[in-house]
C-alpha cells in the first residue's frame, strides 16, 4: 500500500468566508525573495501587505505577509467571470 504525497501550497485565509486563497506567482516571488534577503545579518523584518480575491466569496481582502500559511491539498479552481455570469443567468431564468 503506497501513500501519495500530499500537496502543498502556499496562501491565505479568507477573512470573510474562512476559505483559502492560493497566493499569486508575484506575490510568491516576491516573498521568496524578502525571505532571501532577510537572511543576511542587519536587515529589517518588515511586514508588507497586498490584496487578494477570494476565489469562493469573490471578495478582496487586504492581508499581510505574516498570514501567509501552508495549506494542504490542491488549491480550487475559479471560476472564469463568463461561466459566472452563465450561472447567474441560468439561475434568473429558473426563478423567472
């Protein structure tokens, strides 16, 4: 019986719905890169902010880079904004 690693990404917790967001490849690189540069005796821990959607509630959010969690799993899918309105629509029209 073999067990499959578990996937892992990084992000955030939705503040409105409690969902996770995967972080953004800017924002990862971005991140990887303060943490590189932190490594270096007598630099500054600074804190920075940026702001994500929510790919549940469709909610943007600012969070800050302590937030920044390990999340297990794979992280959802969103949904494109045309297949969005196709479902409003849908529902429009079954309540109609």
């Amino acid at each position: 019986m073999s067990q499959e690693p578990i996937q892992k990404y990084r992000g955030v917790i939705c503040q409105c719905c409690r969902q996770p967001i995967p972080l953004p490849a800017i924002v990862l690189r971005i991140e990887d890169s303060r943490r590189m540069e932190g490594a270096f005796p007598g630099q500054s821990d600074t804190t920075r902010v940026f702001a994500l959607r929510c790919r549940c509630c469709e909610r943007e959010m600012p969070y800050l880079t302590s937030e920044i969690v390990e999340i297990d799993g794979v992280p959802k899918r969103r949904l494109s904004r045309l297949a969005m309105r196709d479902a409003v629509s849908a529902t429009r029209t079954a309540s109609a």
